[in-house]
C-alpha cells in the first residue's frame, strides 16, 4: 500500500510540512496549489525538495471549475490549465486533480464535460501528463462518482481517469458497490478521509470536520475494500480539512495521519476479498484480557499520602521489589505499584509530571506480538536496563509519554512477581475488607488536540472499539469524553478531552504539565458494603449535592429508602437499557487525581448524566487551595 | 421590556453566574436545573441569593418529556412534576418551562397532550404555579410553536401557558405571522436566541451554535416584533447554548447578553409597529463619516522608528499639540497622531502593549448623541483630565481597552485640531507624494472567543453590517474574519479572531499581551504612481512569491503586462462583481503591526483570496527575529 498525503492537511509553511511528512513515513505527497503558491522558491526548487526528502509527488490539486464552461470562459480555462501542466513538469509530477466544477455559470451534460475531457488528455498527453477527475460531493452538475465515472469513459483518452475520494462518497451515501466495476487502471489515484457523523452542509462538514481513516465515522475501510478489490495498487493519499489539524502540531498530525492508513491498510487486508492490497505483516490487534498493574511514580513524601489513601480503600502491600523503591499493592485482582526509586523513567517522570499514575500494564494473549504490531503502527517503544536476572517487561510509550507494558496472560505477570519482587507475609491488621474486584476504567485526561491521536492508538493497536463523543459540562466549559473499550469490558479507557484549562480537566493537565491518567475506577459486587469498608478505615468520600438526591429519585421513579442509602453513602446512580450503576468517589489528591468505585448491574455505560454533579463536587472540594475561582 | 437570562448560557457556578447576570443589569434569571442540582444550597437558599442580587426568578427548566407518555410511565411523569413543584416553590417561582417530548415511547395526538396538561394545569393551580410549553425544533410529535399553541389552547387551563423560544421557530423557518394570532397573556415567557446560519441539524445546532440576538444570521428583531405587536410586556430571556460561551469569562458573557436585548429592544421600537414595548430611550445608531484620525502611544525611541515609516509612506508632520509630547501627521484625509507623553492613558497602554494604534476617532453627525447610545449599550465611558482649555473629546473603550473618541462632523475635529494644536509650516521636503486620501478600514485583531462581543459592539453603536465570517488560512492554523462596515464605506473595521498563538494573528496577541489594531489600510486612486512614490521614499513593500503572479494571471486571464507590473511592485489583486481590488502591503513593526495601500475600483471586498499568501510572506519577513518556527 502506497501511502501519501495532501500537504493541506497539516499545518506549518512548505518545508515544515514536507519534514514532517517525510519524517512520518509517507511515500508520496499531494501538493496543494496554495501551499506552493505561498511559497518563493520555483516549482523546480519544490519538486527538489521534495525528491530530496525521499518523497514522490503524487499529485498537483486541486484544478477547479474546468468543465462544461461556456465561451469565452472556456478558452480562458484551457489556457489556465496549460499553466498548470507547466508548472507541474517544472514541479516534477504528473498528475492534477480536476475537481468537479462549482460554478454558477458551468453548463451541464455529460457528453460536453466528455468532449472538454478529451481535448484536456489530448494536451496533458502532449506535455506527457495525466489528468484525474473527482466528484465534489457538492458539484453542481457532477456530485456522484458514478457520473464523474461515466464522463471519463466517455471521454475515452487514456490520460483522463477517475480520482476516488472517500469523503463525497461516503457523504452522500453512494452504494460503494458502484466501485468494483470501475477498472483499476482508470482510478488514478485515490483520497481518503473520515468524518464524524454530523448531518449537516457537506461543505461545511468537509471543510471543518474531515478527519483521518478510523478517526470518524464513515466506512472508509470498506470503501477501500472495495478499491483493493478493482486490483488498484496506487497511492492511498489523505486530504484532510480540519480546523484542528491546521492549527496542531505537523509531526504529529502526520504520524497519526501514516498510522490511519497502516491500520486502514491492515484492517483491508483481513477482509474476506482483498488480498491484493499489500501491507506490513502485523499481528491482529491485541486482545486485551485484563490491567495488570498500574504504577504510581512518586517521591516519599507523596508516596507516604497515597500509601494512606490506598489503605482506606482496603489495599495492603503485598509484596516489595528485590533492589529498588518499588512496593506492589493488591486486593481482589487490582494491584497498585508505588515507585519511589530516585532514578530511571519512573523518577524523570515525577520530575516533570509530578505524583501520577504514569504507567499501566495490559494483560494480552501474546505480549511481544502485541509489541510488535504496536511498532508497525508507529507505537514508540520504551525500554530502560534491568538488573541482572530481573524481568524486561515490552512496553509503549502512551498518553502524556506514560508507558504501557504489555504482559503476557498468565505468565508473564506471575514471572515478574516471582522474580522481581519479594512476597510480604500478609498480617492481620484492623484494615476493614472493602471488597474492591478489579479495575473497572482508567481516566485519561488529554488536551483535546490530542483525543484523536489517542484513540487512534488505542483502537489501532487493542481490540476495541470507540463510543460516540459525550459532551461533559463542568462549570467552566465543554470537555469531550470518549471511550475505548473491549467487547467484554476488560479494557476501559475513558478519555477526556479538555480544550480550557479552568476546567476540572485542564486545570488537571495544566498542573501536571501535561496529559495522563486522572482517575481510577475500581469495581465492586456491593457498593454499599464497600462504602462500609471504607467509612471503617477513614476513607473521605466526595460529598454530592443533596439536591442531586431529589432528581434521581424523581426521574427513575427510585424506592425512597434507596435514594436515602444512596444520599448517606454519597452515592451517584445511573441506569440505562441494560441495568443499574453506582458511583462513589473520593475527593481529589495531589494536582486533581482521584480514585471512583463503581458497581455495575449490567450497565454499559460510564455515567456522563452524572459528570456534571461530581465535577461540581470535585472543584468545590478543590477550592480554595487548588482552583482558581475565576482566572483572568 | 424586562430582561432575563437562563444560567446555563454563562460559564461559572451558580454564585458566579448569579454575581455576573445581576453585575450586567438583567433583571431577571432563568434557573437550568442542572444548575441548581449542582449547587449545594437548599432551593430557599438559592431563591434568597437570586433576590439578594436584586434579580427574580424569572422561570425553572428544563422539565422533560411530559406529554403523551403511556401508562405507568404518566403516573411517574406526574409525579416528578410534583417534585419539581415543591422545589419552585421553596425557590420562590412560579412558572416552569415544559419543552415538548422527545421521548420514542411518548404517543402523539394534540387532545392527548392537552388532557395531560389540563391535568397538569389543575395540579400547578393547587400550588399557585404556572407551566410554559416549548416546542422543541426537534420534539417527537410537536416540533412547531402553532402546535403547541394549540395544545395550550385546548388544554384551555389559565395556569397552562405557551412559551416562544426564537430559535426552534427560526431554526425550522416557522412563519412568524402566526405569532401574531396568540393572545398576550397566554404567553408565559419568550426566549431568545440567535445563531449562525449553517445548515446542520437541528439539535446539534443548537447545542453548539446558538449566540445572542443580534451574533448570528436569524431574524431575532423580526420575532420579537411579532410578539411585542400581541401586547405582551414580559421577559425576554436569553436561552443560549454555545461552547464557547460556557468556557468564556461570565462577566464579558453576560454583558454581551444584555447588551444584546436592549439593541434588540431599540432595532423593535424603532419599527412600525411595536410602540408597545418599553426600551430605555438613546439615540439611533451613530452614522460614522470617516475615520477623524488613528492615535499611536510609544515612547521616543519606537516613535523615531515609527515616524520613519510614516514619512517613507509620505506623510508629514503638520502640526505639534500645544502642551504634550504629540505629533500630528498628515496626507490627504489621513491624519495620524503620535503620543509619547510619559503620562496619561497613551502612556499607560504604552507600559502594557508597546507602540500600537491605541486610539482612533470616529467622525460622526452628532458626538454626544453617539456616546449617549454606547453608554446606552453599556460601552465604558472614558475620561481623563485635559489642561485647562484643552478639548475634551468624548471617548469610550473599545478593542483590547484601547480607545473610540466620537468627534463631531467638521466641527470637533477642527476644534481640537485649533485649540490643542499648533500647526507646523510645511516645508518643502524631498519626500515623494505617495497620493494615500483616507483611511479604507481599520484591521483589528482579536482573541477569537471576543470577536462576537465586538461585533455587536460595533454594529449597535453605529450605523454599520456585518460580512459573513470568511475562514484565513494562516500556516499555522485558521483565522476567522468578519467585517463590520457601513454602507458607504465610511467605516470599515475587519475583525480577526485567533485562536492559537502561532499565527500571525494570534503571535500579535500574545506579543502586544492583547486585542488591538494590527494594519491600517490607505486609499489610493493610483497604486502604481503610489508604489514609485513609496519606492523615492525608501519604503520596504512586502515582498510577494513570484509563483502568487503566475496564479493570479490564469485565474483572472489578465493581461501579461498587468500580471509584470504587480509582480515588480509586489501588488495582490483580486476581482468581484463589481469591480478590481489591488493591495500593497508593508513588512511589519514591533510585535507584527503592518501597513496596506489598496486601490478599489468598484471592488467591495477586502481581498480574502490574498490573505494565505499575504501572510506566508509576513510570517517570512517576520523570521528569524520574532516567530518561533516551531512551538511545542
């Protein structure tokens, strides 16, 4: 699979964009007209430049409101188009999109815009170029590819051919079917983008919203399928339009827009019909069966407060590292690592971040497999030295530059217990059972720029999949909340996108300098037990709003006596079609991390309806050491 | 007409929002229940801190999917109603919002939901209270005011009542004539609210777009006429959902907000007919004649600077205030002053911004009249102590604090200039006439979540439109722009509203620590005589990429000669329906302010197509001294 992108799709000047690009992993590049206009070297200095980064020119775009133009314009517009055939030698490519035309004054008809497209081969072949056409999916005659289709082959030049675009097919919802009788050497290249499903203008939808392949909601990897299928082996190129990326960094932007076609690439290739599509081999993505640990940097005085917490939500330690400040912490199937050694990643991650929850394991089928597709996705991947005998557990880098070690099912996570660490004899102490089972979901808290990236990684590399964005109110504005979850509900990840950092959630990421893991939900079978534990040994709950008590009881038409117990507990509730859900939080620690404890009765899902009644509680509990009441 | 508020349109938490709605002068709120659940004060607390702040409870909502429900769901629905009747009347209201249901289970039928309310209607009585229905643009089965009017009609209950919200009638496009049908008093409450026109779908429209009356496209003044025409002398509450509202600054919210119902009062009572609603009586909007002068503040060292460029651009020194450290520079109708006073507001926005065009003056027919409708508005008034005989100038505060003197046509402005001034004898110079005659617009760059605010600040004040948004693609990201003119021309004041820093637009922010003017377009007749006036005088033009001219030339098939020209004088140009557009730029001074010559012929526009490469070649000028290539 040939991989390219349009340069409008990131942001930064000309040669920023092409390093960036380069630097991703791309093979080819779109060049678009304004990005070269805008710039002062000659078209032979950027096709140079280009070529110099190891990049081919797939294409020269966009070529607008060529066919069907009445006289005198239509002269005007071959005369047009004969400068871009110059420029694009002088660039080094030979290929210009045409786009399908917009203008009021265009004329209809396929056989004109036919007769316009062949006299365009006849002089793109004198200068030995080709000529694509695309369907804007609000052209005002050609808005359908099948039309665009039907003008090329009536055409009938060999350098006129079809440019598929994945965005005006898909939002216009045309049968993807339509492609597999299109012959693959009259696709001459094809554009990909996804979108999130908002019905709205499809301009505006295109010009703001477009974002990379598995990123959105619009079947892109069927469409590709069906691409594969016609045998097309050309480039897969993205064009992008998003207000974001124009405004995000360009590295990144490009790293995730290679990644969304490896994955798109991949996700093909396992189709029942396209094996001609050649991809890096990767292993499946990884089955995720359950969070092995996660591990708390910190230094010891921090340490000795979250050591207490721990210990009012019923943990004990359980075992000590052989050589280093590593203690493990357990109850039920959740184990806890504090670290405090005063090296190593764990320390120069206290360094700048602060006490957090900086690294999580995942428990998979086959660890290095899961590494190795992490790495074909362009996962980074972390390692620091052991000591002798010690266990080199393969781990990623993830959200906020934290790790994700990967550990095999059963085995691995037992070795590295053995080995690395030494078991503490468990003694009786007067610390009240608080029946926690397992990680329910870990928190991450991003920089809203960030949450696609990350879902991407988590959707690309894990078998999961992603829900619909919520909008959560906190009092100070919008944060976008996203989950990642596996079918089975053993990986749960919350991801939370903050866009000011006078919410709960960027004022988390603005303390923390940067994003990470801002909670940890825990499960429980009795909630209500648990709350009895906890009250034994001191554990501080987050105190909800009474008049919270009165609507849940009202709207879910809730037993007076539950709605009481939930009210002295401090307890949220929630129920959707599967069951019922409860939630208890504690008050937040060090820059705005906490602990939730959850009971889920068949509920799927996470309890948005209640954000906006903790995050009030949360800030208020914050107030006045931590948050700002109103920041200027 | 009494004016309101609903607590979800600003950010903050109940006290905050409360503090800022009666700060802004509404004299009513409408309290979102998610608001008050979030609170943790009793519904009489709450209800003593809205009547300390001088405010009344002007409506409770939301109360959902009530109508047409199935048993046993009615029986439950009732009773939430019940609950929510309690707590009003601890709050102390007595009208609550019921907004039609959206609920899949709910069953149509109008006499349905009319016995249901009736039902309703003979329970809220038993407790003194009223209840409004909405219909939601979206609702199930009730989606149009004319519905649910005749819901309320045939409830026939006079504690049932119909409540009009602009948006879900304008939205959908509801002929606001049959507004005029529905008798004053059976309307409840009217909400108001505008929004942009992009066509979306409805829910998430208004979720995400809506703005005050008077921000977007919708006919809010034509609404609201209708329903002042009924007799109804109620609140007008304002019922806005915005993202970027919820994450702004409530105080500056919250002023816009009421801002934006006394300009909707006045547009209403200044109509044909609608006497019967009561608006504070101020002056029509201020015509502007022309720009009286633009005022610079810098110290000597920046001025000696400044005055360098002014004289490259052709302009002389005319004139020296009699008593300050102030300089008068003059050409054609451009008039410039340059304050280096080490005291005084010139000096204060010195200390803060660095030179910049802090001030300008805005010749109107009548000054005092024009300030008494800013103060009106609810514009701050300015003042600062002149010397004895020294003209004091009326002035308000507008843009990044920075200051609008109103001065009469022909009169103040010749004062001023007579008694402050003494003219220079002008001498003969070598400096070459550049032939600039008035100042064509005034380019003011600002924090994008303030563009709204001043929008409506220009357009109620005085007598202008504003453009539709237009999208600037810097590299680093996407600027917004909007223009603020008046019909002739007279004023034109461009609006760019950065989001991040690294564009231009938002690098001048962060560098001048504010919103401010960041150009000053000029007017010629003669670009070219213009560009070899500037060139005598050892003016810097901005240069342009060659490739720009190769473009502009196919694109508007102009004559090779022409494309030379503007290509050695580093001239944009652009065309519309009415006529040519040529453009000249300077490089930049101090944090990014820049100058521009344009010639129009006929040309209405402000030559958006150019601003890509216009800012390509600034940001290139502006390196490697003051842009970081790349922020992480």
């Amino acid at each position: 699979m040939k991989t390219s992108i349009a340069t409008v799709s990131i942001s930064g000047e000309l040669p920023e964009k092409l390093e960036a690009i380069a630097r991703a992993g791309f093979d080819g590049v779109e060049i678009f007209e304004n990005d070269f206009l805008a710039f002062d070297g000659s078209p032979a200095d950027v096709g140079r430049m280009v070529r110099d980064h190891g990049l081919e020119i797939t294409l020269f775009q966009p070529f607008r409101d060529f066919e069907g133009m009445p006289e005198t314009l239509r002269s005007r517009t071959f005369d047009r188009a004969e400068r871009k055939f110059d420029i694009m030698q002088e660039l080094g490519t030979d290929l210009v999109l045409v786009c399908s035309n917009v203008s009021p004054v265009s004329l209809g008809g396929v056989d004109r815009a036919a007769a316009d497209f062949h006299e365009l081969g006849e002089r793109a072949a004198r200068h030995g170029l080709r000529v694509g056409y695309e369907a804007l999916a609000w052209g005002r005659h050609i808005n359908d590819h099948r039309d665009a289709w039907e003008i090329v082959r009536r055409a009938d030049h060999p350098n006129i051919g079809l440019i598929l675009d994945s965005f005006h097919t898909l939002s216009r919802k045309i049968d993807i079917n339509s492609i597999r009788s299109i012959p693959k050497d009259k696709i001459f290249i094809v554009q990909l983008a996804d979108a999130p499903l908002i019905d709205m203008d499809l301009l505006y939808w295109s010009r703001h919203f477009r974002n990379m392949p598995g990123e959105g909601d619009l079947p892109v990897s069927t469409f590709t399928a069906a691409i594969a299928e016609t045998g097309y082996d050309g480039y897969f190129s993205l064009e992008i339009f998003n207000d974001q990326f124009r405004g995000g960094q360009a590295r990144s932007i490009a790293a995730d827009g290679h990644r969304s076609l490896i994955y798109l690439g991949d996700q093909v290739h396992r189709g029942p019909n396209a094996k001609s599509l050649t991809v890096p081999p990767m292993p499946a993505r990884a089955k995720v069966q359950g969070i092995g640990f996660v591990e708390f940097s910190a230094d010891e005085k921090d340490a000795a407060d979250l050591v207490g917490i721990l210990e009012t939500l019923g943990f004990r330690k359980v075992a000590a590292h052989r050589t280093k400040k590593v203690g493990l912490y357990a109850q039920g199937d959740i184990r806890l690592i504090v670290n405090t050694e005063e090296k190593g990643f764990a320390n120069a991650s206290f360094a700048v971040h602060g006490t957090s929850a900086y690294a999580m394991a995942l428990v998979v089928d086959d660890a290095k497999q899961a590494l190795a597709r992490a790495v074909a996705l362009g996962a980074e991947r972390f390692e620091q030295p052991v000591a002798d005998g010690e266990v080199q557990i393969p781990a990623i880098r993830g959200v906020g530059g934290g790790l994700i070690y990967l550990i095999d099912d059963g085995s691995d996570l037992g070795r590295f217990s053995e080995i690395d660490f030494v078991p503490i004899p468990v003694e009786e102490t007067d610390v009240a059972s608080t029946h926690l089972m397992h990680v329910d979901h870990i928190a991450q808290t991003v920089a809203y720029d960030e949450m696609l990236t990350w879902l991407l990684f988590y959707t690309s590399i894990f078998e999961t999949r992603k829900t619909p964005m919520v909008d959560i109110i906190d009092p100070s504005g919008v944060v976008r909340s996203q989950v990642v979850e596996s079918a089975d509900g053993a990986l749960r990840i919350t991801l939370n996108g903050a866009e000011n950092r006078r919410t709960l959630a960027g004022h988390f990421i603005a303390e923390k300098f940067g994003s990470g893991v801002q909670h940890l939900a825990f499960h429980t079978n009795d909630i209500f037990a648990t709350s009895e534990g906890l009250q034994k040994n001191g554990f501080k709950p987050l105190v909800i709003s009474p008049n919270y008590y009165g609507d849940v009881e009202a709207r879910f038409g809730l037993d007076p006596d539950l709605t009481e117990q939930l009210k002295a507990h401090n307890i949220l509730y929630d129920r959707d079609d599967h069951g019922e859900y409860f939630q208890l939080y504690s008050t937040t620690y060090g820059e705005g991390f906490f602990f939730e404890i959850v009971e889920r009765r068949g509920y799927k899902g996470y309890g948005a309806p209640n954000a906006i009644f903790r995050i009030a509680a949360l800030k208020k509990a914050l107030r006045p050491e931590g948050m700002p009441k109103v920041e200027s």
